[in-house]
C-alpha cells in the first residue's frame, strides 16, 4: 500500500480515522510504503518551515514506512498516464502521475484522500479513509 502524500500529511495532523485505518493494515501485516515523490512534495513545503520539531517528526515518521523509487520503468508509466489524461482534458498533478506510475508498475494499492484525480487512471487501485 503506497500513501499518497496527503496520507503523510494527515498523519502529521494526527487525523484519527486515518490513524485507524493503518492499525488495521499493520494488524493485517499489510506492508506501507511512501515514494519519493512523497518526499519532494515535503521537503518543497518543509523547507518554509522553522519549527525543528515538525522536520524531525516529518522524518521520524518516514522512517517508519518503507519507500518506492522513481525509476525509470515508473518514470515511463508515469508519462503515458499524464499523455492519457492529458488527451482526455483530465490533467492532474505531475506528481500524482508519477506517484500513479510508481505504484501500477510495483502493483500497488494507493492510499489517498485525493480520490478526484487518482480515480481517473485506468488499471490504478485506490482507497479512502
């Protein structure tokens, strides 16, 4: 299960139904990961921020998940869905292609809050909370 970065910054706020959720995937030994698209999208807003506390929990809470590449193979999927969309008139962010992209080619559920875009991708499995 990949969390999108709006997961990441629900966690933060510690948003409980979403803290819920991820003792339920933990109890059922469901694997979380972030990417590192996840991380730029951070550290671009991170890097206004003074408050060294909120930076170590940024990434104390990294630590805790494991994490996937954008690697070449994502990078190509990633391209073909923003084009897909793109002639569809359905653009959406470029790093939520690349997060997309990341997670069909490692076949990858996505946990988001932002069901508006990623549900616009064909093939991409995608949950709520």
């Amino acid at each position: 299960m990949i969390l999108d970065t709006t997961v990441i910054i629900d966690l933060l706020k510690n948003d409980l139904p979403l803290i819920e959720k991820i003792k339920i995937f933990n109890k059922k030994e469901i694997p979380l990961f972030f990417t590192s698209v996840s991380v730029f999208e951070l550290w671009q807003g991170a890097e206004d921020i003074s408050d060294k506390l909120k930076l170590e929990k940024i990434h104390s809470l990294l630590d805790s998940f494991g994490s996937f590449n954008l690697d070449v193979p994502s990078s190509k999927e990633a391209g073909s869905i923003h084009s897909e969309l793109r002639k569809k008139g359905q653009v959406i962010d470029a790093a939520d292609s690349m997060i997309a992209g990341i997670a069909k080619i490692n076949n990858e559920t996505i946990l988001t809050r932002n069901i508006k875009h990623f549900s616009r991708i064909s093939g991409l499995k995608v949950e709520s909370y």
